[in-house]
C-alpha cells in the first residue's frame, strides 16, 4: 500500500483530548504521524483540555451535531462512548474504529462509573459499522 502525499482529509473524532491522558497522547501521536505522511488532520472532541499548539490549531471542541462530515477518512477514538462515536452510523467515508478498551464496569466501585461503562460496552457495536477495527486492550 503506497501513501501519496496530500492524500486529503482525515478527522479523528474523540471525547476528550488533553496531554498526559492515554487516549489524549495516542490521539496527538496519530495526528502527528498522519501529518509527516502529507495528510491534513482535523481532531473533534466533546472536551478540549491542555495540548501543545500544534495539535491546539487543529483541534476543535464541538459536538455531534456540528461535526461536517466531509472527511476523506474518520477515525474513531473509542475508549468510552461519546455522541460524536455516534457518527459511524451515518458516516459514507471509511472509517477506523480504535478501540482502546472499555474497562469491565465491576472494575469500578461507584454506580455512575459502572453505569457508564456499560453503556460503553453496549455501544461498543459501532465497531461493526467501521471499515477496519483496531484494539490495543485486553478488556
């Protein structure tokens, strides 16, 4: 498989980014990777936090209902679902689901957090909609 350079758009969607979080760094690693090989890269996230600037200039918080869908490529970043996850359902670009591994919900004390994390894992059937599924976790 060759890569060309300018070989267009690619959004990686998120719930949140910030620096020294795992699914943060991956996504800043990925975007950094995916610009040295001449793509240009857009990142959504529900919530924004700390990032360096050049990931900060290509970083927008918004959510699902404002997201353009007019990448060339989508990639997912799944490690607990979010609303923008969601736009695998209507998404006619390929797509990536990588899934950073939902945390089994009796791993967590609190209800809200179990709560969640079930929900997480229920939704996790998005991944059927994504051209390729890409898993780094045991869980």
């Amino acid at each position: 498989m060759s890569i060309e350079k300018s070989a267009g758009i690619i959004d990686i969607l998120v719930n949140a980014i910030r620096i020294n979080e795992a699914t943060g760094d991956h996504t800043i690693a990925l975007a950094r990777a995916l610009q040295t090989i001449g793509y240009t890269v857009r990142i959504f996230a529900g919530t924004v936090g700390e990032l360096p600037p050049d990931i900060r200039s290509i970083t927008k918080a918004t959510d699902a209902t404002s997201y353009p869908a007019n990448a060339d490529l989508v990639i997912v970043q799944y490690g607990v679902w979010h609303p923008l996850a969601e736009q695998l359902r209507t998404c006619n670009a390929p797509s990536i689901f990588y899934y950073h591994g939902v945390t089994p919900p009796e791993h967590f004390s609190d209800s809200v957090s179990q709560a969640s994390q079930r929900n997480s894992r229920q939704r996790a059937d998005l991944v059927n909609l994504a051209s390729v599924a890409v898993c780094t976790s045991p869980y």
